[in-house]
C-alpha cells in the first residue's frame, strides 16, 4: 500500500470543482449568479463553441478591489458569511467561495475587475489552478471574467461533453432563467458573431417573458398570486397546449434562485394534474420568497435543491394555489357556454360559480347510474361502431340536441362549430366536484350496504387501511376487520353507486401505500380521484335520454369542466374553420 500524504492543493482544487464544474453551462451559471450577487445592472454573457472554447461574462456590479482579487480564486475564500449562524440565513445566490477556484482550476481562467472608487482595474491570470501576479490594467467598473479551453488538461473530464450546440442550449438555458426573474438587470448573450437573447434593464415581467419564452405563449399565460405568513408566491402557467412530458418548460424559483427540486415538482404536478393529460406538464414560471431562516440552500453542490423547515406548509400552499388559479382560468372552461346550456359565442370563458347544494333534489339522492344499462353486445373496451344515432332530447332549457356516437362520444352543434363531450370524463368530473362539495359542507353523504362487501386481504395491508380508516370515513367509505385476513366495506358514497368494493379497496391499499407521510387532505385528493373515476359513466355505456339529461343538468356551472380527474379533455371544439380544413376547403 502507498503511504498516505496530502495532496497537492491544485489537485484538491481540480477534485472538488467536479462538484461544482459539470459542464460549460455549469461556469455560465456561476459567473452570472456572481455578477447578480454584485449588484450588476448589465451582464453579458459571450460563448464560443458552446462555451468549449471560450466563455465570457461582463457586469457593471460592485467590482473587487485589487488587494482581494487574489483572495477571489481562493477556495473557500468569500465576502458572503463570516459565521456558521450565516449558513442559516443565506440571501445571496452564492455563498460557499468556491466557485471561482474551481473553475479556475480546470481552464485557462482570467479575471478583470475594477471596484467603485478605484483609478484603475486589476488583472489576474490563473492556468489551470497556477495564479500568476495581480498586474494593473485598465477598465471601467465592475468584473470580466474570461474562461478558455475548459478542462483541456483533464481529457477524462473533456471527453464527456457533448457536442457544441448541445453544450449551446444548456448555457443559454441558465441565462434565459436568470432573466426571467431579475428584472431591473439588463441581459444579453452572443455564441460567436450571433446575438441569442437581449434583454434590456428596463424591460417589464411581461416583456421579458415574451423574449425568453415566445409572445404567444406569454400572452397566455394564467396568473396565480398568494400570500400568506411567511410565504409570497407568484406564478404564471401556460395553457394545456403549452405541456410537455418533461420538466423542461418548468422554472421553479426560490428567493431568486432556480431549483430543480424534487418536492417543489410533484407539488406542481399535483397542482396542474387535472388540467393537463396525466404524466405532463405546461409552460410554468414559479416564484417563492420565503425569509432565508426559514430554508436550507447548503444541501447540493450546485444549489438546485433546498429543504424548507416548514416544508408542509410551502407544498400545500404551491398546491392549493395552482387548482384555485387554474381553476378559474379562461382556459378551463369553453367560451361557447356552460355543459348544460348554449349560450352566444364568447372570446373567452368565464368561471361560473358552483350551484349550492341542498337536500331536495341533490344529485346523490338519484345517482346517473340507475338509469344506465350496459350496452347490447359491445364492451367497455370494443364500443359500438361510429353509427349515428336519434339526436337526444336536450334537458329543459338546455343546449340543443345531442347526437351519440359509439356510445361514448356526444355531439352538438355550438355557436362558430361543434363541441364533442366524452362522457365518462364529464361523468369524471362531476363525481370529483359534487364530492368536494360534499367535503367542504363536512363529509361525504355514505350510503350504507345493504350486504356489506367482504374483501381478502393479508395482515399488512389491513393495518395499513386501518390506520386511514378515519380519513377514508370522511370519504365516505367505512371499513371494519373481518379477522386476520379480509376487511369488510359497510359503506360507499352514495352517489357512486357503481363502485366496485374489491376495486375501491385495492386503489386504497395503492394509495395508502403510496401516501404513507401525507397528511389528511393529500391523502383525501388522492382517493377522491380515484373514486371519481371508478364511480363513473364507462366509454360504451348506454344513455338513454333520462340519463343524458341528468348527466347534462349536473354538469351545467361546474367550476372547471375543461378536463376530467386525470386531465383528459372532457370537451373539445372544432370550429367551422377546423372542419373546412378538414375537407380541403380552405
């Protein structure tokens, strides 16, 4: 075995910037994080070959005085903390001092800078983690920093980068999020001769978003604000047409600083699930200012992740803001009128507020599954062929008639075109509604089995449903051990009276599984859901014209019937236009 002995200094710096140094995208983020940290009113950031051959950032910031430019590429070395009780309220975006030296340890690394109050500038060179002498130069105030030939003496490193317009696209990434957000900082990026992006120091939330994300998609984006103790949060979301199945278009911001992280994403995912299709997500810019105590930012090396002290409190907040905005965004609801009714062609949609429920009449107390049949001879999964069928009568002072087709699909007529329902999605849709309602007056109405259903299980997972037996009560449905191995289900809601126990029992043992942290109403949503699904409408059910009409009159004024549970599309409109493009005929 070799004896053991330090290493060289280089060689530690070299190590760690692996750390922190993944990419040429990985020095860009850095750099202008740094000249944020400074005060920079202008940052221009130039590449050559994907930022391979050369990357350079200007900034007007504060600038570092020449006695502490050598400090600078120093690990470790920092203006941001003193003591570790500073660790605990980082405000900056930087604060570990090593950024620098790391990159100065892989590259061909200079730094230029002049502080306010100084005659001249001071110039240092660093080769690969060997500084040479601080000289004087000349330049006005602020920091340029210079990075050639980044890990050309490390062909290990080197040989895992991609190509340059690869390499392209993630530096100009980092400077496209950092721009969205810092307004009153002016932005600009060249690759070679090109100018990729110019934002001006002056330019507005709105005209920033439109440079870096496109101006039809900013023009339609929702806006989402909440307030509360401890917590702002501001958002702006794009339209369903805007998803994708990656996270790509997803910018979370926290205090100004872009993260990728875990939690704050499936916060988001649940908040846009019944608002997109199920596994994506839309065009979103997230912002979160929380007081810096009251996070962790000191967890990854490249500070894309955090922990929140009070980590319940931020999730359900990003949560519950996403539905309630989402929910009454024009896009949720279709602009010819509501389910139940035709009303003039209209712009945009409105949100229309939910009818008050009350014992007379309520929906629950005649389900829609009684007056549906199974079809004659098709299944669920093979519905009839597409034949026309007799245009349904529509329900009193409603819309005007209902064509069914293949059982699943309904079609009318609308102002400017024609809308096609599918009707197990809006089956879908009006379950969840009425059975949040039922949870916002208290609970959800139970109808008891006349035969209790008596479903096997093994030892775990009855302890498993037991402990959240309280919470699936409040749902609804109550459950009692049988003995070692079954569980019996006494009652369901009753307006899914098409829920089959041993199904309903199997989606709560998966989400009881799945859901084992969370608290009551994570939970609730979750089987909501799934109980909205299962207790509806299926694709090859027959309607006959008593249950279109009940169908329709509950589906009149829901809060948000552009999607089902899952974020399926429960309507879509096809517009004169769209059907003379159809037929070639413009």
């Amino acid at each position: 075995m070799n004896p053991i002995r330090p290493l060289d200094p280089v060689l530690i710096d070299q190590i760690a910037a692996g750390e922190v140094v993944e990419r040429p995208a990985s020095v860009v983020k850095e750099l202008v994080e740094n000249a944020l940290d400074a005060g920079a009113e202008r940052i221009e950031v130039r590449l050559e070959e994907g930022g391979i051959r050369r990357i350079e950032v200007r900034d007007d910031g504060c600038g570092i005085p020449a006695d502490q430019l050598e400090l600078a590429v120093r690990s470790h070395a920092t203006s941001k903390l003193r003591t570790a009780e500073d660790l605990t309220q980082v405000a900056t975006l930087g604060f570990r001092g090593e950024a620098l030296a790391s990159i100065a340890a892989v590259s061909r690394f200079e730094i230029l800078s002049r502080a306010e109050g100084e005659s001249a500038a001071a110039r240092l060179e660093v080769r690969f983690g060997c500084p040479g002498p601080v000289r004087e130069a000349s330049g006005p105030r602020g920091t340029r920093v210079r990075v050639e030939d980044l890990f050309a003496e490390l062909p290990a490193r080197r040989k895992f980068l991609r190509r340059p317009a690869t390499e392209l696209a993630h530096g100009a990434a980092w400077v496209e999020r950092l721009a969205l957000v810092h307004r009153g900082v002016g932005f600009r990026l060249e690759h070679g001769d090109r100018v990729l992006l110019e934002v001006p120091p002056d330019a507005g939330r709105e005209e920033r978003w439109a440079r870096i994300l496109g101006r039809g998609l900013a023009e339609r984006l929702v806006e989402i604000r909440d307030r509360r103790p401890g917590l702002v949060l501001e958002a702006r979301v794009g339209p369903p047409e805007s998803a994708r199945r990656n996270a790509s278009r997803v910018h979370l911001f926290l205090n100004g600083r872009w993260v990728r992280d875990p939690r704050l994403l499936r916060a988001v995912r649940e908040g846009v699930r019944e608002f997109v299709p199920a596994g994506m997500l839309p065009a979103l810019v997230l912002e979160l200012a929380v007081p810096p105590e009251r996070i962790d930012v000191n967890v990854h090396p490249q500070k894309t992740e955090v922990r929140f002290r009070d980590e319940r409190l931020v999730i359900g907040a990003v949560i519950t803001a996403l539905r309630r905005g989402l929910s009454g965004s024009e896009w949720s609801a279709r602009g010819v009128g509501s389910i139940g009714r035709v009303e003039e062609a209209a712009p945009t949609a409105t949100r229309r507020p939910a009818p008050a429920t009350g014992s007379a009449g309520a929906p629950w107390e005649r389900p829609l599954p009684a007056a549906v049949g199974p079809p004659a001879g098709p299944t669920a999964d093979h519905p009839a062929p597409s034949q026309p069928e007799l245009p349904l009568p529509p329900p009193a002072g409603g819309p005007g008639a209902f064509l069914s087709v293949a059982r699943t699909f309904l079609l009318r007529e609308v102002p400017g075109g024609l809308e096609i329902l599918d009707q197990h999605a809006l089956h879908e849709r009006i379950n969840l509604e009425e059975l949040r309602r039922e949870i916002r007056s208290g609970a959800v109405v139970a109808q008891p089995l006349l035969v209790p259903a008596v479903v096997e299980v093994d030892r775990v997972e009855l302890d498993l449903l037991l402990a959240r037996a309280e919470d699936f009560r409040r749902l609804g449905v109550e459950l009692e051990a049988l003995g070692p191995g079954s569980i019996a289900v006494r009652s369901v809601p009753a307006r899914l009276t098409r829920l089959d126990p041993e199904g309903l029992v199997r989606d709560l043992l998966e989400i009881a599984g799945e859901q084992r942290e969370a608290g009551p109403e994570a939970l609730q949503e979750e089987v909501l859901h799934r109980m909205a699904c299962r207790g509806a409408v299926m694709a090859g059910d027959h309607l006959d014209a008593e249950a279109l009409a009940d169908l329709l009159r509950r589906g009149a004024d829901l809060p948000q019937d552009r999607t089902c549970a899952h974020g399926r599309p429960v309507r879509v409109f096809l517009s004169v236009a769209d059907l003379e493009r159809a037929f070639h005929r413009r």
